[in-house]
C-alpha cells in the first residue's frame, strides 16, 4: 500500500468518523443504558419486562445485553460523550479500519479498491447509531478479512490458522447483537463458493450431472420464493436464483482464485468452522432461545414490520426518498451492475462474487436496513471484480456476451431508480454536492476496470479527493441525509450537528423528573426510551420500541388511540393513563399528528395541561398533578392564533408566564405571551419576549413574523421588512409573510 493509498485511506477513515460526531438521536441507545445498568447493579440478564404497564411480566428477551453493559459502563465512567465513544466512534472507525484490512486481504488494487469505498462509506451514515448493530459489524468484516487471507493463503497452496478466529468472533457476536446468523451464513457463502469451484468447473459427465442436479433444485427453490413476501423480495429472489443457476448450467462463471488447489478439503475446514461457530453461538444468556428469536418478527410480514420504517422492504416504501442514503445505495448497486457486466464480458466472473451478491444483496429486497450490510459486505468483492476484470481479456462467448448487456441493463435500471429517488424531494445544492462527490470515485475505478491500458493512480487520487471533500462539507456545513435537512452545525445536546435527545421530548421529560412525579404514561413510541432511562422505576410506560415484547395486538391499540380509530378516552381508562406526552407542531403549522388524541385531552376536565414547547405538550390527569397547577384551564396551544381577541386577558397573560417559566426556550411560548402583551398594547414588551424566542430557535417563523407586524403597527417599515423576510427564510411555505411583504411594497408605491 503506497503513501498514496495511505493518505487516501486515512481520509476516508475521517470521512466515516464525522457520521459518528453527532449527538445520540435514536430512541434504542436510552432502553439499552437502562437495561445494561440494570445487569450491573443486579448481576443478572433481565428476562421479563420491568418498564411498561401494558405488559410488564412478558418476555423480555435481551440478546443484546453485552453492548447494553458496555454503554451502561461508558455512561458511569464518562457519561453521555462516554457513550457517544463506545457506541458511536471507535466501532465506526473500526469499520473503516477493518472495510480496509478486508479489501488488503483480497489484494485488490487499491486504485479501484478505494474509490469503492468512498460510496460504501457513504451508505454506511444511514445506520451510524448508537445501536448494538453499530458494533456487530466490524465484527462481520473482521470475518471476511479472515476468509479472504484463508483464500489468498490457498493460492500459495496453504491455509492460515488464524480463520479459527471464527469461532470466537461469533461467540462475541452472539452476545452484542441478534444478525449473529450472517457471520455463519458469511462462511457457509465461501464454503459454496470453493465447492462449485471444484464441482462446476470440470468438464466432465459428473459435472454435468452436478448442473443439472443444481438447475432443479435451483427451480424448486424459486418457486418457493416466488411466494414469500414482500412479494419485490420474492419475486427478486427467485429470478436471481434462476439466472445463476443457468449460468453455472453453461458454466458461464469462471473462478477468480482458479489456482487454488484443494478446493474441496478447504469447502470441509469452512463447513466444520460454521459448525463450531453455530456451537459458539450457544455460549450466551439466553441458550438455544438465541436462534429463533433473531426470525420470530423478521421472517414474517406483520403489523411490527410494516410499520417500523428500518423493517420495510427496500422497494414500495418511500421514507428514505429524496435522501442521500437511498440514492447513495441505487448507485452502489449500479456499480455493482457495471462491474458484473464488464467482468461478465472479458469472462472473469467470480463465483464468490456473485455468491456474496445473491447471498447479501437480496436482503434489502426484505429489509431496509440491510442496505448497509450488502454495502459493506460486497465492498471488498466488488473491488476484487474490478481488479480481476483488468487481466488479460478472454474472448467472449454468446452466453458472456448475453449476460454482460442484462447486467449492463441492470446497471441502467439503478440509475434511474437512483435519479427517481433523488428527484422526489427539493433540489438541495449541498445534498447534490455530497452525491456528486460520493459518486465521482467509483465511476472513476468502473473506467480504470473498463480500460486495462490506463494506470490506476487516478483512482487513489480520486477517492482521496472525494474523501476530503465529504469530510470538510460535514465538518464545514453537516452532510445532509436528506434535501433541506442538514443538521444544524455542531450545536444540540451532544457532540456534533444535529438535535439528540430534544427530539425525543427531552426537556419535557426533565421537567417530569424534576417535579417528582410519577405514574402510568402514554408518549411516542420513539420517545419511550429516553423516559425509561430517565424516569424509570417511578413511571412506566404504555409502549416502547422493543416491539416484540408488545406484540402485534398491543402495537394496534396504540395505533388506535394515537389516531383515534376507536375511543380514545375510554382507552386511556381502561389502560389507567395517568400522564400523557406527545408531539405537537403549534402555531402556524397545520398537523394532524396526535390532534384528535389532543382534542380528547383538551375537552376532559380531568386532565390538565403541565407543560409545552415547541415539540411536545405533557397532559396530567388533575390528581397526580399535586402541587403542580396545570398551565391552561381554557387554552389549548394547538389551537392558539394570535390574532384571537381573549389574548388580552390578564389571566392568560399570567398562565403563559407560569409556563415560558417551566419551559424558557421555548419559542413559541414566548411568540404565544408577545402576542398576549401586544393584545394589551405593550408593545415593547412583546419585543422583548420576541427576542428571547428568536434567539431560542431562529427557524421558528412566527417570532419575526409578529416582530414585523408590531414594526409595522410602530411605523418602522424598514425594520418591518427585515423581519418579515427573516420569517419567509424560515418558513418558505408559509403565506403570511409573503402577504406582508406583498402589503409593504404596495404601500411604498
């Protein structure tokens, strides 16, 4: 490896490490603290649910309780950035250590191998969580840099010792994390791999017979699959079986590492290895019970997986539309097309690369989120493709010359899937920006393969320039995930750009633990965890996201009361809701989420607002509120407009005071209290409120929309317009200040 392909390496090590340098925002990392302090203090793995109401006392099965002790001790030792550490950057760093130590392995070139990884890395930000999965996966590469060095060694004509590793980076893996079963299935695709290459090659009547044999077990196994949903992942798989099976028919694959001897002996070393890691594997808490549990929800459609977004299929659903993740992988995958195509065409298919693709590359189809498992997993493979497809041409076949223009083809079709999905949302410069540099590389690495006769600096050039553009654009301004969502730049409650926990009503659930109170509460399904972690023993809470402890008729029953597909206050009774926190998008947007469940809360005296931001409103039954007066007896914030005549009233005036007191940052209690004293003519005043609101969150557009109408009422045209402009930058959408700039440019006429 040159000083180049050094250099070009440790910048996409930084590249990979800015996903990581931002706050904790995703609601699992919360449940896992708790659960892992629970091991630490009671030196045993919890079995039941201790943490809701609803179904306190059913199985709890917690596979992942090894990083759950991990972050617990990252938290103790060093709190919060302990955890964003543990959980977030040495296992994203690893990943891009290992990623590198798995392409070294495969001796691909590293002008082709590195431009590879500058889009694989940018799949990898999708999934770039404090999660368990986070550090599985340097686990899994760790396995296949062991494999590859195997292999390699094969070729000398000796086997390393060190893929006995195996074993004990499965009984790890088993313990952090329940994809355990892809390590196994990681060998089992190298041991099918050197079986065909010693079974498929020949041409003899044995192996014509093998083809035959493997052509209809082939067919019975996609029509099998033909049928099981979702149907894009049936129908996928089984046309993807077919095709192989047709080309091994015609024997239209070549081997890559055909000068590996002892092929068969090294296919039974892998077979007894995934033997012993599927014994391994039983070295855990929970015994056998570990390998049902990783297919009880996943193997079948249902409500959980159809409504958690990472469980959807990859085709059908259009969450991750319009982001970077989405398009990134579409045109990962069209790499991958390419590379088939030109390796199809100078008869230089691998088998192993097509088992990994088939094997890895079908699992998106299922699930969303194993796009960044094929991403990773296929890295190092497609870049051995693109190395071994620059030897010397064999002169095409039909059948070589068929397969490279389908699979060309199919390089086609992700493009303009990967162009759809990017035109589904507003153009973004900086969101372009990051796709252009992210795609640059690897189109420079498809062209040094297509062209043998060119030199493949080009390509380290090109992915250490690509690496350092995504790194200074995510350090300068934060890689977008989406159009017009760039996180907000290092600021939030964490390390890094973006919002953490604030998202998942944080401050509300601070001011709960503050006030002392406790019993049976009702909140987001995203936002559960992070009130486990702070409130738990002394609330409980109706759902969380361990949606397989709730199970599917429990997760219907939230959905019914959040939407109120049935009745929502005889629901909250019969479940005995004491608190109730949700989200709530105030004045001047126009949401339907939670409003009818709100409408309920609003209408029932016995329940009392406690508080509200601009995020969340926190409903209190009366008689749990104590001391603790609710914050509007006749004023719900959903419903709050300021050009209402009760504004003026003193009493609201002193009820939005009690709550700008509980909730200070919040911007729209301070627009809600400027508009109250602009009732009552203090003018001034409400600037000042308005100020306090503008500097707690410049993106809400109500504050400089009501500064440029009291502007406006004080004669100050100039300052008016400032305002008015500042609040159609926020909320481009929005009429109102459009309306008022249209008013002031007539008047000045």
């Amino acid at each position: 490896m040159g000083a180049g392909a050094v250099l070009a390496g440790a910048a996409l090590a930084a590249y990979a490490a800015t996903a990581a340098l931002v706050p904790l925002d995703n609601n699992d990392i919360w449940i896992h603290l708790t659960t892992g302090g629970l091991i630490l203090d009671e030196g045993a793995v919890p079995r039941v649910d201790r943490y809701s109401f609803t179904a306190a006392g059913n199985r709890y099965v917690a596979h992942e309780w090894l990083a759950a002790v991990l972050y617990a001790t990252a938290e103790r030792a060093a709190g919060i950035p302990g955890v964003e550490l543990v959980a977030k950057l040495l296992p994203t760093l690893a990943i891009a250590v290992l990623l590198l130590a798995a392409v070294a392995a495969t001796r691909a070139p590293w002008g082709l191998a590195l431009p590879v990884l500058v889009l694989a890395l940018t799949v990898l930000r999708y999934r770039v969580l404090a999660r368990p999965e986070l550090l599985a996966l340097p686990l899994l590469l760790a396995m296949l840099a062991l494999l590859y060095r195997d292999m390699e060694s094969a070729r000398a004509g000796r086997r390393t010792r060190a893929v006995y590793g195996l074993v004990a980076l499965e009984a790890l893996w088993v313990n952090l994390h329940g994809s355990f079963p892809l390590g196994i299935a990681l060998v089992l695709v190298f041991a099918a791999a050197e079986v065909a290459q010693r079974t498929l090659a020949p041409r003899d009547r044995r192996a014509r017979i093998a083809r035959a044999a493997g052509v209809a077990v082939a067919v019975a196994v996609a029509a099998w699959l033909a049928t099981v949903g979702p149907q894009a992942f049936g129908l996928a798989a089984a046309a993807a079986v077919v095709a192989v099976a047709l080309l091994f028919a015609v024997d239209g694959l070549r081997p890559i590492f055909d000068d590996a001897p002892a092929a068969g002996q090294g296919a039974l070393r892998l077979l007894g290895l995934a033997v012993a890691m599927t014994g391994a594997a039983l070295l855990n808490p929970l015994g056998a019970e570990i390998y049902a549990f990783p297919f009880e929800f996943t193997a079948t459609q249902n409500l959980i997986t159809s409504s958690v977004n990472e469980w959807k299929p990859l085709l059908g659903t259009r969450h991750l539309d319009g982001s970077l993740h989405l398009v990134s992988y579409w045109i990962f995958v069209a790499v991958w097309f390419a590379a088939l195509a030109i390796a199809a065409w100078r008869r230089r298919l691998g088998r192993l690369e097509v088992g990994l693709l088939l094997a890895f590359g079908l699992l998106p189809l299922r699930h969303i989120r194993w796009t960044v498992l094929f991403a990773l997993v296929s890295a190092p493979a497609l870049a051995a493709l693109l190395g071994a497809a620059r030897a010397p041409t064999r002169r095409p076949d039909g059948v070589s010359r068929a397969t490279g223009l389908a699979l060309a083809g199919g390089g086609l079709a992700c493009v303009v899937r990967a162009a759809a999905s990017a035109g589904a949302a507003p153009s973004d410069a900086w969101l372009l920006g990051a796709l252009v540099a992210a795609a640059a590389a690897p189109a420079a690495a498809l062209v040094l393969s297509a062209r043998p006769s060119l030199t493949l600096h080009g390509g380290t050039a090109a992915a250490g320039f690509a690496a350092l553009v995504l790194t200074a654009l995510a350090g300068l301004h934060g890689i977008p995930t989406m159009a017009g969502m760039t996180p907000r730049q290092w600021s939030g409650d964490g390390v890094g750009p973006g919002h953490g926990p604030s998202r998942q009503g944080m401050r509300a659930t601070e001011f709960l633990r503050e006030a002392g109170i406790g019993g049976r509460l009702l909140t987001e399904y995203e936002w559960a965890g992070y009130a486990i972690h702070r409130l738990w023993p002394r609330v409980t809470v109706f759902i969380d996201s361990r949606s397989e402890v709730y199970g599917e008729a429990l997760l219907a029953e939230f959905r019914r009361i959040k939407k109120l597909e049935g009745a929502a206050g005889p629901a909250l009774d019969r479940h005995g809701v004491e608190l109730v926190l949700v989200g709530q998008r105030p004045y001047p947007v126009v949401s339907t989420r939670n409003q009818e469940l709100l409408r309920v809360l609003e209408d029932d005296p016995r329940w009392g607002l406690l508080y509200v931001d601009d995020r969340s409103v926190l409903y209190v039954r009366r008689d749990l509120a104590g001391d603790l007066p609710a914050l509007f007896d006749r004023f719900a914030p959903r419903r709050f407009h300021p050009d209402d005549p009760y504004l003026a009233d003193p009493e609201l005036e002193a009820e939005l005071r009690r709550a700008v007191f509980r909730a200070p940052d919040s911007a729209f209690l301070r627009f809600a209290l400027a508009a109250a004293l602009r009732a009552q003519g203090r003018r001034r005043e409400a600037l000042a409120e308005l100020s306090e609101g503008w500097a707690a969150n410049p993106a809400y557009a109500a504050v400089p929309q009501l500064a440029g109408e009291i502007a406006v009422a004080e004669g100050d045209t100039a300052q008016a317009r400032r305002w008015f402009e500042r609040a159609v930058e926020a909320a481009p959408s929005w009429p109102r200040p459009r309306v008022a700039l249209g008013s002031l440019s007539r008047s000045a006429e």
